[in-house]
C-alpha cells in the first residue's frame, strides 16, 4: 500500500513539473532566433539607408515609419535599433526615441587613428597571406584606379577606394578586425564622403595606394604596414583641414 501511494504521487510530482515547464516555456515571437533573419534583413537594410544619407544625422527614426518601410514588426524594428546603436549609427534618447547619431569631426579623426593600427595590422597580415591570384586582383584595381584617375572620373576612384581596401581585408581572413573595421569606417561615412571631393584628393591617395599594393605583392608586411598606415596619417591631415563647417 505503501509503495501505491508513494507511486502515486511521484506521477502527481512529474505532471506538476510537465505543467510548470510548459508555462514556463518562451512562446514564439517575432525576432526570437526563428525569427532572426528578419531583423537581419531590417538592420542591415536601415543601416544602408542611413549610409546612404536617407536618413540625415540628428533626424528621429520613428518606429511606424521603418515598420511600413522594412514590413516588418516594431519587436524587429527595435532589435535593428539596438544592433545599431550598438554600432555606433543609432543613439537612443530619452522621451525622443531613436535618432542617426552625429558623429563629430573631432571623433572622425579619433576613428581613424583606431583604423591605423587594425588596417596597418591587416596590411601586413594580407603581406603574408597573399596568393598569386590575389596579388593579380589587387594589380587590377591599382590600374583601374589609375585610369579612373587621369579620365577625373572621381565617383569610379571612391568606389575602387573601397574595393581595394575591402579586398585587402578579405585577403588577410582576420575577421575580428575585419568586423571592428567595419563598424569604424561606417561611424565615418559622412566624413569619407566629403573627403573624397576634396580638390587633388584622388592624386595625392593614389601612389599611396600603389604602395600598400606593392608592398603587399612583395609579401613585405613590414613594409605593408607603414604603407598603410602613412596613408591613413594623410587621411587624418586632410580630416583636421576639413573644419566642423564641413
């Protein structure tokens, strides 16, 4: 009789524990990891259209407005938020929500001096790890860069700026300072967009480019580095040149 009741009641004890766990249980909802493609797709979406100059430094993000826009949920469009502002691109204020963050020149400069020491590291890194058929592409968009350059085709020269530049990142295979790189460089996009149209930029970047491309070819790290870094020291004079009217 005993052991009945004992039997009893361990089943009582197990259905209590079934019960609990279910209530316990986290329900579906949008922007759980089922759901993280979504937010995925919004925040890096938003964070394009913020580069872009879709959205204005200082200017609010209403949630309705990218609910509508992105056709997502406000839980999603507040996860993108968050990884945003995370990033540096978004700040959330108090009784305003979220607004683009103004990045100052004086942080502009700040930013680059931190790109120095990663983009110095991976130059170096890409030296080392280079291939035969990498150093052929990093040949190819040295020439386009050159043409670009005697045609003042200026827009061409930026966009092979930055295919450079990412191609030497993805050749060095250092992801977290590819990552950081990343979210520097995109704290800085207003500032990189002025300093492209500053008069005789593209002539004064070019052979400094052209280094950081031989270097690399001659797998000389050392020397990558120092390219690469006395480039991004011009960046900073041309930056502390600009003025905050800019």
């Amino acid at each position: 009789m005993l052991t009945v009741v004992m039997r009893a009641g361990s089943d009582r004890q197990r259905q209590l524990a079934a019960i609990a766990g279910c209530r316990g249980a986290v329900p579906f909802r949008a922007g759980t990891p089922a759901d993280g493609g979504l937010m995925t797709s919004a925040r890096d979406a938003l964070r394009e259209a913020i580069l872009a100059g879709d959205y204005l430094p200082g200017e609010r993000l209403v949630e309705a407005q990218l609910i509508e826009r992105f056709d997502v949920s406000r839980f999603t469009v507040r996860l993108a938020l968050q990884d945003l502002a995370a990033e540096g691109l978004v700040e959330i204020q108090r009784n305003r929500g979220a607004v683009v963050r103004k990045i100052s020149l004086a942080e502009t400069i700040e930013i680059t001096q931190v790109r120095m020491v990663l983009e110095g590291l991976v130059a170096a890194r890409a030296a080392e790890r280079v291939t035969d058929a990498g150093a052929a592409e990093l040949d190819e968009i040295g020439l386009l860069m050159r043409r670009a350059v005697e045609a003042g085709e200026h827009r061409r020269y930026s966009e092979l700026n930055q295919r450079l530049h990412t191609l030497i990142r993805t050749i060095a295979g250092h992801g977290t300072a590819d990552r950081l790189i990343g979210t520097l460089k995109a704290q800085q996009a207003r500032h990189q967009i002025m300093l492209a149209l500053v008069p005789g930029r593209p002539q004064r970047s070019l052979p400094q480019h052209e280094a950081i491309i031989a270097a690399i070819r001659a797998r000389d790290p050392k020397a990558a580095e120092e390219a690469m870094r006395d480039h991004l020291a011009s960046v900073i004079e041309v930056l502390e040149g600009l003025g905050e009217a800019f």
